[in-house]
C-alpha cells in the first residue's frame, strides 16, 4: 500500500475527529485550526523522518518544540487533551508507511471509536463536576453536601473543600455531582434541571441563605 493511501486515511481520520466529533459535541472553533495542523505536522514529520536518514536527535528535537508550544498556549480541558492526543497519534499512524496497513488502518478506527464513544453526551450525561464558591464559611464537609444537594438539586458523590475564608465568609469547594430530573416542575430540554447560570467547571456563589440564586 502506497505512502498516498496513509495520507488519505489519515486525513479523513482526522476530519471525522474535528468535524464529526469534536466540534459538534464541544463548539471551540479556535481548537479547530490547532487539531488539524498538529495532525497534518506530525504526519509530515514522521514521514520525513522513517524515509530519511536523519538522526534520533534531529526527530526528539522537534517533538519537544512542538511541546514547547503546547506548554505556552491556553489551557485545554481534559476532553480536549484526549482529542489533541488522538490528533497527534492519527498523525503518527499516517507518517510510517512501513508498519502493516492493516493495523495501521485498524488503529486508527480504535483511536476514532474511543473517542466517539468515551466523549459520548448520553454516557453518563447528568455527571457534573464543577468548583463552587459558597458565601458562607463551612468547615464541614457533610453540611456543604447537604447545602450543594438542595441547591443543585442533585445527588452528590463528593465535596472536596479547597478554601475557607473566614474574613469575607466563603467556601471554595470542589464538587461531584449527578443532576436530579426535575426542579419546582422545570426541566431543560434534556430534561437536566435547570438553576440559575451554573456551568460545568463554572463558579457559583449561594447567597446568605442558602437558597440557589
């Protein structure tokens, strides 16, 4: 199988990644661009270096710019972390021509089953993780998940409490939580229930008496 036939899969690999996955199920655009040409760079690369004769040197040298500038750019979620490795390993599956085909091609469907499946929005859908900030001071764990509960409306697996500040009365704290159906007959369209502005990995502060805002 020609080196064109990798390419080839390597970039329909990569536009059922971006477009077919990512971007529908995440809306970043700006990661677009970033998933792509790491893709496209890292093939190039591993092409040039498995038909070359260049030196184990030369390819270590230039995967550490290209982390290098991962390192410098804006902070990624751990969703995107895994499309941005997938992008790198695709990539890497289509710049060496002389591994099997097979399994290369074999390979490269896994990475895309992975992540269609791991990153589904129906697995595990109403799971949240979110760090909250209380405007009351509480040191008690099992009173944080009881406020939490009623204002989330949720059932809560675990509260990690970060930060007590006891000079402006708050609480940064970590939660996990699965959301309960409904809230005072509201739901969302996926039937979620709906509170104020709460965001996944967003902040949210209960007023004094702990009632949702």
């Amino acid at each position: 199988m020609s080196a064109f036939t990798f390419i080839a899969a390597d970039v329909v690999a990569i536009v059922i990644l971006v477009f077919g996955l990512y971007f529908p199920r995440h809306r970043r655009r700006d990661m677009l661009v970033a998933f792509l040409s790491i893709n496209v760079g890292v093939m190039g690369v591993t092409y040039a270096m498995s038909t070359s004769d260049l030196s184990l040197g030369f390819g270590l040298g230039i995967f550490a710019v290209l982390s290098i500038i991962r390192l410098r750019s804006t902070e990624m979620g751990h969703e995107e972390i895994a499309y941005y490795f997938t992008a790198i390993a695709l990539g890497l599956l289509g710049g060496f021509p002389s591994v099997t085909p097979w399994v290369s091609l074999t390979l490269m469907a896994v990475l895309i089953a992975v992540i269609a499946i791991g990153d589904h929005p129906k697995l595990f859908g109403r799971t949240r993780q979110q760090i909250m900030v209380l405007d009351q001071a509480i040191t008690d764990e099992d009173m944080a998940r009881d406020l939490l509960a009623a204002m989330l409306n949720a059932t809560i697996h675990r509260v990690d409490i970060r930060k007590v500040d006891l000079v402006s009365d708050t609480t940064l704290c970590d939660v996990r939580f699965t959301r309960l159906p409904a809230i005072d007959g509201r739901t969302t369209e996926s039937g979620d229930a709906r509170i104020g502005d709460v965001t996944d990995g967003g902040t949210y502060a209960a007023p004094m008496s702990g009632g949702a805002r």
